[in-house]
C-alpha cells in the first residue's frame, strides 16, 4: 500500500471586511462600530450566545467566539445595576472576542459600545430575529471553516463515481474528458478543482464559478460543455472517491499488470485511491478510466479481481501439488 504526498491547504481567514460583505445582505446586518479594524483578519469562526455567563458564571466559557445579544440577554442586563452590568460586560467580552451581534434591530446600551470601542470588538446590529440569526450564522461559519484546497486537474461523474483526473500539462486530461462526455458521463470542473472536507471521511470537489462547465481544449480554445453537450452532461460537485494520474509511458517504468498493490493519494488528511494509468498511442484513455472506475465500484462491492485470481491461482497449485503427491506415492507402492 503505497500513498502519495498531500497537497497543500488554502489556509487563509477573512477580515472583517470579507464577512460584512459576504453576509450583509442574507443576514442584514450593519456595521454600528469598529469601522477601523475591519481589515482584522477572523481568528475563530465560531458562534454562542453568552448564556449563563451573563449571570457571572464563567468557567470554561469560550472567549474567542462571536457573541450574540438578543431579547433575552439584554433584557437580563438592562434588570441589572449599572456596576454589575458593567461588572458582567467586562468579563464576558475580551479583546479575544472577534464581534458582537445584536439581534432583531435592537437598540445598542451605551455600556455594549463603550465596552466594544475599548477593547476593539467591531459590533454589528441584525434586522433578523435570534434564532434566526444564530441559526444562519453557526451553519454559516461551520462551512467557511471548512478545510479546503485546490489542485489541478480535471473532476468527473462517470458511473456515479468522482474521478479526479490528473497529470502533466498536454497529457491529454481535456481529450480523456471530451471522451467521457461523449459516452455520456458528466463534468464538475475542468484545470482546476477545489476539494473541499466533509466530515472526517469525503471530500467533496467543485469548480470555481467563473470557469465552471468551461474546458480548455489547445487547438480550439474554451468551449462551454452545457451548450454543447446539454445541461445532463454537467454536475455542480460530487464527492471524490479515486484519482487517476495520467502518464506518458516509459519504457523502463514497471507498470502493475495484476492489481495486488493498493495506492492512495492524501488530500485534507483523507486517503483516496489512486490509479496510475500509462498514456501511449493506441490505447484508449477513455475506456481504460471507465473500466478502472468499474472495477473501483465492484472493489467498494466487496469483489476485488485480483484477489479472486490470487485465491484461484493458489488453488490450482495446491491441487496439483496434492495431484503430484498422490502420483509419487503411486509410482513408490508399484516399486
């Protein structure tokens, strides 16, 4: 079982700037305060409300999560003296605290700007209600979380399978594709992939939207695939279950005739299987990835062809060693 190194992780975080606009619409939100850091880089993109914090419990609380103020919390505060509330603010909201929401359109306390101005929190107001807000807000950071990388490439549906498709430039990755079109498979992204983690077992593949369902084929130029093979033959993503690396073929090179060996490729920290496929005039590339995927399915199946063979050649040799045996004992009883 051989794996292969993994590629590199786009590990970068959005500035506050990013998020507002990012979110500003779906979430209606307003920048009430902060306006001079907004080009601060989000450390932690995750979300609570402060809960029983509030009420001056604060072990384990998280201080470097987005805090949201709604009814319930500002109404508890407002019953409060200003010391305590003051008091209580203070120790809720840290300068770890990346921002502050308020909900539903609520009027900001002057303690929560004050608090904010001086630790440098940026505080945002939402017409949304607080369930609604946190709702969208969790599930919202949870994907932009979400480790991801881009490799190059060309990521196919052929027999509901993700089939990465991968190898040097002009080793024929479009014209494999074209053929697989042509057979009626489907297309997420040509040249560049981005492969995204989900959960801790698949990735799931896609293509940047700008040059989604576009391929790049030398001597023709880009051509978009929906309009001329129909909408049925493009897919917007699909998990990635095995990477075939296209090769030129070197006479010198051992190629696996038989398929005992197991090979992985790492991306995002998941193991994927991984084909090396020889290119050469006279073979058909197109075939030769529709029968990898296949014989990929049956393997997932529970059947492995090479396995089979394996146990029948074993088999056959023990019969006829028990066949030899059986003759020499025999040939030794007529003597």
């Amino acid at each position: 079982m051989e794996k292969f190194g993994e590629e590199s992780v786009n590990s970068s975080k959005l500035t506050f700037k990013e998020f507002y606009e990012l979110f500003k619409d779906p979430m209606e939100l307003e920048i009430c305060c902060g306006h001079e850091i907004l080009d601060k880089r989000i450390k932690n993109l995750e979300v609570q409300r402060p809960g029983v914090s509030l009420a001056g419990w604060v072990e384990d609380f998280p201080t470097n999560r987005f805090l949201i103020f709604g009814q319930l919390e500002l109404g508890y505060l407002n019953s409060l003296d200003r010391e305590t509330i003051l008091k209580r603010v203070d120790i809720v909201i840290t300068k770890k605290t990346p921002a502050i929401l308020i909900s539903k359109n609520y009027n900001i306390p002057d303690y929560l700007i004050d608090v904010c101005i001086r630790k440098n929190v940026v505080l945002f107001r939402s017409k949304m209600r607080t369930m609604e807000l946190f709702s969208k807000l969790f599930f919202s950071l949870k994907d932009l979380s979400k480790p991801v990388t881009t490799v190059h490439g060309t990521l196919m549906d052929v027999y509901g399978l993700g089939v990465l498709i991968q190898g040097d430039s002009s080793v024929g990755k479009s014209e494999a594709a074209l053929g697989l079109l042509e057979r009626k498979h489907r297309l997420i992204s040509d040249d560049v992939v981005k492969i995204e983690k989900k959960g801790d077992t698949s990735l799931i593949g896609t293509g940047p939207d700008l040059t989604r369902h576009f391929m790049e084929i030398r001597g023709i130029g880009l051509i978009d695939v929906a309009a001329l093979f129909g909408a049925v033959c493009i897919r917007h993503d699909i998990s990635i279950d095995l990477v075939v690396q296209l090769e030129l073929w070197d006479e010198d090179k051992f190629y696996d005739r038989i398929g005992f060996d197991r090979h992985f490729k790492k991306y995002l920290g998941i193991d994927v299987p991984y084909y090396l496929l020889p290119v050469k005039s006279g073979r058909d590339v197109t075939l030769l990835i529709e029968t990898i995927s296949l014989n990929h399915r049956l393997k997932v199946m529970g059947y492995d062809s090479a396995k089979e063979f394996s146990e029948k050649l074993l088999d056959a040799m023990n019969n006829k060693s028990v066949k030899n045996n059986e003759n020499n004992k025999k040939i030794k009883s007529k003597k």
